[in-house]
C-alpha cells in the first residue's frame, strides 16, 4: 500500500511540475548559435577567424567556445545583455551588450570594457565594441 501512495504522490508531483513548465515561455534565444559575420573597430574579421566558434544559450546560462571554452551568466533587460564570465579566460569580467533577434539571426554588440551599453551596432572608431550576428544551428 506505501509503494502504491509513493508512486501516486510521485507522478503527482511530475504531473505538477511538467504542467508548471508547459505554461512557461522558453527563451527564444536557447540553443546553439553559430557565427556568421564579425566586426570589431569598424573592420570585418574574416569567416576563417570565427568558423571554429559557438555559442550555446540556455537561460541564463551561455558557453562560449572559440580557442578556448567561457562558461558564465547572462541577464537580459528589453535589449540590453549583462555579461559575466564565471568559467574560462573572461573569469571575473563583466560585459555589456545590446542584442537584436531579426529574421533569424542575433546580432549582439559587445562592449569589452562593461563600462556601459553600446548606443548603436556601430563599431567605427570605437576599438572596444565587437558586433557578432550569429545564426541558430540547424539540428538534422
């Protein structure tokens, strides 16, 4: 009779909590993102400099693998990123950003010196913001 009441309140419980997340909205921004321009002080990188690189987003979580691995903590605010490198070579650094999903395509311009939010998606004469538009990978 216990193992019927454990298993009863355990389904409950799953039945509870998967009905929890149905209702919850998913973060368009999940899932892997692969490189496809980028841009810092108004020069375009060659596709050679970034066909290595990804980024994954889950939540609040990224990685980011390029030569080396950055694992941190992202927060969102309308269109503006907050970046904390938790893991990696940024470990302790903050950046901030503005991003912009248009068409499939995410377009983030960073600040590398986290001293405040990039006006524009301009990186003409402004040696510390970086532009990246990446596009989602495609599962097959």
């Amino acid at each position: 009779m216990r193992t019927i009441t454990s298993i009863a309140l355990l389904v409950f419980a799953l039945a509870c909590n998967s009905s929890k997340h149905a209702g919850t909205k998913s973060n368009p921004l999940n899932g892997t993102w692969l490189p496809i321009k980028q841009e810092i002080g108004g020069r375009t990188l060659p596709a050679a400099a970034f066909e290595k690189q990804k980024l994954v987003i889950s939540d609040s979580n990224y990685t980011f693998v390029a030569e080396s691995v950055d694992k941190g903590v992202v927060r969102y605010r309308d269109d503006k990123m907050d970046i904390y490198g938790k893991e990696g070579i940024n470990t302790g650094k903050h950046f901030t950003a503005i991003f912009k999903l248009e068409n499939g395509e995410l377009t983030v311009c960073y600040n590398l010196a986290g001293d405040s939010y990039p006006e524009a998606y301009d990186t003409k004469s402004k040696p510390t913001l970086f532009v990246c538009v990446f596009k989602k990978e495609q599962l097959n």
